[in-house]
C-alpha cells in the first residue's frame, strides 16, 4: 500500500484545562477544522505552524490505521527512505499502554537510510489512540515566540499575556494581511503580529505607551507602524482588527469612550477581535457589528472575554 494519493495534514494542539473553546477557535481560523478530544485535528490545508499559540505542528499524512501491523506493513510496502531521520512517537492520551521508545525504534528498523536522532532532516511522526494510528512527516512546528515576547523589556500590570495576543491575532488575520490595533499599550499584539508576518499598525492615545511599543519592537528586532493617535479617531482601512480595549483591568472603564471608539472602528476593517471583561454583545450589535463568536478566557479570578466580530461595510 503506498502513501495517500490526496495529501491530507494531521495537526496536534495544546489541551489547556478551562481553554477547550479557545483551542478549538484557533485550529479552526488556521485549518479549517476542529482538533478531537485527543487535540488530534485532520484537514486538507497545509498550514505552516509556527506562528500557532496552541496549535504544536503540522505533519502531512502517510498512512491512517488502526493496528501497529497495518501501520508496519504500510510503511514497508511504501519503501520510506530519508536520511538523517528521526521516528517521535505521541501516545493521546499519554496514559496509553504504549512504549513510545520501542515503538520508535521498530518504525525506524523499517524506514531505509540513516538515523540521526540529536539533529534530524526529516522527523516522522507517529500519533497513537485508542482508536487510531496517524503516520506522517512533520512540516512544522509552534515556535513559541510569546515566551520571549513575555519577557520583553517594557510592560504593564494589565499588558495581555503574549500567548493570549498571539491567538487573537490568529483569529482574525494571516500573513500579508494589514492588522490594527488601535489601543496598542505596550505592544503584546503588535509584536505577535509582526512576528507572525503580518503588517501591524499601532496607535495609542498615551505616549508613553507607543514608546514602549516602539522599544519593544526594536528590542525583538521587528518593524510595524507605530503612532500616537486617538482610537476614535483613527483613520484607514485594514483587514482586521485586534485589541484590548482601554485602559487596564483595575481601572474605571468609560463606557461613553469604549462606544465612540466601536463606533469609529466598525468602518475600518471588517473582522475584528475584541477583548474585555465585560459583555461586549449589546454595545458591539449596537453599532453595527455581527458577532461570530464568544470566547472566555479565564484565568484565576478573573474571565477575559473574547468577541470576534464582522460588519458589511
């Protein structure tokens, strides 16, 4: 039996308690598709990993089956050949009777050429279920960049965790794509984006937060337009929008401000995600946004709230 004619990609994702939802909205934005309960999702679209928060990697299937002698029996018929290879085993879940060393080694007594397990060219992939085997070639992984951007120089008490600003921006945008975020802080968004590929602008109504955005960018080596400017009266077009509204968690929020600012944004891009905690859905459908989904985030005592939004304008 050779490879799988149509190719077809095995994707695996983080499985945080409390965060189902929010993994889900993320695999679905960049595959087109839903990880299982074993965070195992399957999908036609090839997608370059690396900029995923919970999305761990890509892999391009070679084989589906359900017993380890279908599996070896497959990957003999096919005549894998690579060199410098290493074979990693995931056991979903990790309980599983499975011994994931012998069952690397048994593959890759099968696979032709040389193995190199410190420093590969090529890792195949095995990902073992009570129901299923998935055999495959990894493409990609996360990089997980927000580790290094949570210790970026300048930040506030109420700056947005970096993986958090790195799923916001998944769900909304892609590489080539223009991002705004018109209440920047310290530029947690911002950075994720321009990491990711995106061109991101900034703007903030507080000078010293664009100069720690500025700063941080710099420090992290990545370029995005970055201005002092009001979000209520921001101008231009973009292709989305993400952002923590103002101006911290701890403070007093002015409604009759967070609803000018809706209301100017709702014509500058189409796609916006938003996050507070507060409910967001009447102000949101009050000004005109069609709200796709809604997202907790919680975290100790408190729940963020995700709104992803569209308008037809």
């Amino acid at each position: 039996m050779g490879l799988q004619a149509k190719p077809t990609y095995f994707y695996l994702t983080a499985i945080p308690d409390r965060l189902t939802a929010l993994v889900a909205a993320e695999c679905i934005a960049l595959t087109g598709t839903a990880p299982n309960a074993h965070g195992v999702a399957i999908s036609e679209r090839c997608v370059d990993v690396r900029r995923g928060a919970y999305l761990k990697s890509c892999s391009e299937v070679f084989f589906e089956t359900t017993s380890l002698t279908e599996l070896y029996a497959n990957i003999r018929s096919a005549s894998l050949y690579a060199d410098d290879f290493r074979v990693s085993v995931v056991k979903k879940p990790r309980s599983l009777k499975v011994n994931s060393m012998e069952l690397a080694r048994d593959i890759g007594s099968i696979i032709d050429g040389n193995a190199n397990l410190t420093q590969p060219k090529v890792t195949f992939l095995t990902v073992v279920t009570d129901e299923k085997i998935w055999f495959g070639r990894l493409l990609s992984e996360s990089d997980n960049i927000w580790l290094a951007h949570d210790q970026r120089p300048h930040v506030t008490s109420s700056s947005l965790p970096s993986r958090l600003a790195r799923v916001l921006v998944n769900l909304v945008a892609h590489p080539g794509d223009t991002l705004l975020d018109p209440c920047c802080g310290t530029g947690t968004i911002i950075l994720s984006a321009a990491h990711s590929g995106i061109r991101a602008v900034g703007y903030d109504i507080n000078p010293r937060m664009v100069g720690a955005t500025t700063k941080n960018l710099r420090h992290f080596g990545l370029t995005a337009e970055v201005a002092l400017d009001d979000a209520r009266q921001v101008r231009g077009q973009f292709d989305a929008i993400a952002t923590d509204l103002p101006y911290g968690i701890n403070l007093t929020k002015d409604n009759f401000q967070d609803a000018e600012i809706l209301a100017n944004l709702r014509t500058r891009a189409r796609k916006a995600a938003f996050i507070d905690l507060r409910d967001l859905s009447q102000p949101l459908n009050d000004h005109g946004y069609q709200i796709e989904t809604i997202l907790d985030v919680p975290k100790l005592s408190i729940v963020r709230r995700i709104f992803i939004a569209s308008t037809t304008e």
